[in-house]
C-alpha cells in the first residue's frame, strides 16, 4: 500500500508538476525478473537452496518417523500399559509432536534467511549495474515494471532492461 501510495504521488508530481520540470526527467524502465532469470549465479543459489532445503525435509521425515513410531507403539501396547506409563507416553508423543512443529517454524525462517543470504549479492550486482546505466544514461529515474509499482508506460519511457543486461554481461 505503500509503494502504490508513492508511485501515486509520483505520478502527481510529474502530471502537476509543470512541463517545465517534466520536461528534464528522463525516465527508463526495466524487468528484473528478466534480469535476475538470467543471471549466471541464479543456478548455484537455486542448487544451494535445493541442498539446504532437503537437509531440512529429511530431518522433518526422522522427525515424523520417530512420532509415528512412538503412536504406533502407544496403540499397540496402551492394552497392557499402567496409567502411569500411559501418561508418560503421552506425553513424549506431545512434545515430539510440539518439537515438530517448532522445527517447522524454525526451517520455514531458515530457509529465508539462506535465500536472502545467498540473493543479496545478485541483487547488490544488478542494483549497481541499474545505476550505473541510469548514471550513464543520465535517466532520472528507472522504474522496476516487474514489481508493479509501474502504473503506465508512456511512449517517453524507455526499456533500459537490455542495456541493465549488457552491463552485467547476459544475453
């Protein structure tokens, strides 16, 4: 809501602005989507992502092997078990089931914070090729139409994605 409060004024600014000061900006768009698909290290942070990712879902599975053991063996002794015992079980399938669930919670936040780890420098490398495009070019601003901040492309704007995309050396 944010963004799209200030595209909006942006926009304000550039419409009533006065053609005076409209006239100056030069205003180039491009795709980072299309951008970051074709970055060469995208496939080893997507390999270090898959290999992270199914570290987590085999300890998830020993997990989930574990509890179901204990219910099974819960099931097929609770006949000849004491209360005693009962509770007991009972209670170590409740914290296996409360541990799972917290190992859930922790890898979902993991698993972001590896992603973040490992795209920052991508990101940073095509943040500096988009400024320095924009530096050479002399573009006011450069607006991201893969975000959907992009409300309208006018015929003043211009795709500066393939010169983001020579800079960093993609095809």
């Amino acid at each position: 809501m944010k963004i799209l409060t200030k595209a909006f004024l942006f926009v304000a600014l550039l419409v009533f602005g006065g053609a005076a000061s409209a006239q100056s900006l030069k205003i180039g768009y491009i795709d980072s989507n299309e951008i970051m698909g074709l970055m060469p290290e995208r496939d080893s942070v997507e390999v270090n992502l898959m290999k992270f990712q199914q570290q987590l879902e085999n300890e998830l599975r020993v997990m989930a092997a574990e509890y179901q053991k204990k219910i099974t063996d819960y099931q097929n002794n609770m006949a000849t078990m004491s209360n005693l015992i009962k509770q007991s079980k009972e209670k170590e399938i409740q914290d296996l089931q409360t541990r799972i669930q917290e190992f859930q919670q922790s890898a979902d936040q993991e698993f972001t914070d590896k992603r973040t780890e490992l795209l920052t420098p991508v990101i940073d490398k095509v943040k500096k090729a988009i400024e320095d495009v924009g530096k050479e070019q002399g573009y006011t601003y450069i607006l991201d139409s893969a975000t959907g901040v992009l409300l309208h492309v006018g015929a003043s704007a211009d795709n500066v994605t393939a010169q983001v995309k020579a800079k960093l050396k993609l095809k």
